[in-house]
C-alpha cells in the first residue's frame, strides 16, 4: 500500500516535470510492523526530492523488497 500510496500521490507532480515514475514491490511481501505516518512522510519527502533533481525525462523508481527479516524500501532516480 505505501508503494502504490506515493506512486498516486506523485504521479501528477512527476509527469508535470517529464518524469516517469514506477513502482516495484516484491511478491508475497510480509505484512510490516510501522508507523504508518512517519514512514509514509519520509518516503514522500525522499520521491518528492527524487522528482525534483532527476533531469526531465528521467524516472524516479519506488521499491520495496525483503531483505532477511526487514523489508527495504528504495528511492531511486535515473537519468
């Protein structure tokens, strides 16, 4: 839900700035123990700054994927 929460929250903000922004969440991710807003607020501050310094045309790409007993969640920009 995260992943797919930003991905609609942004998706304007980053198609108004030439961007493409993708998704990606692992199958048969586990449920995580979170605080739900806090999380939510550093992920959109971290896509919100992607968007902002990738170069038009780019993609911001948002994944989440287990890693031992956590799950890692990635902002990535690409030119």
């Amino acid at each position: 839900d995260l992943v797919s929460d930003m991905m609609e929250a942004l998706q304007v903000q980053a198609a108004e700035k030439g961007l493409t922004l993708q998704g990606a969440v692992d199958d048969g991710l586990p449920p995580v123990m979170m605080d739900v807003a806090r999380v939510q607020r550093v992920v959109y501050n971290l896509v919100q700054n992607a968007i902002r310094h990738t170069p038009p045309d780019g993609t911001v790409l948002l994944e989440a994927q287990e890693e031992s007993d956590a799950v890692r969640v990635d902002v990535a920009p690409r030119a």
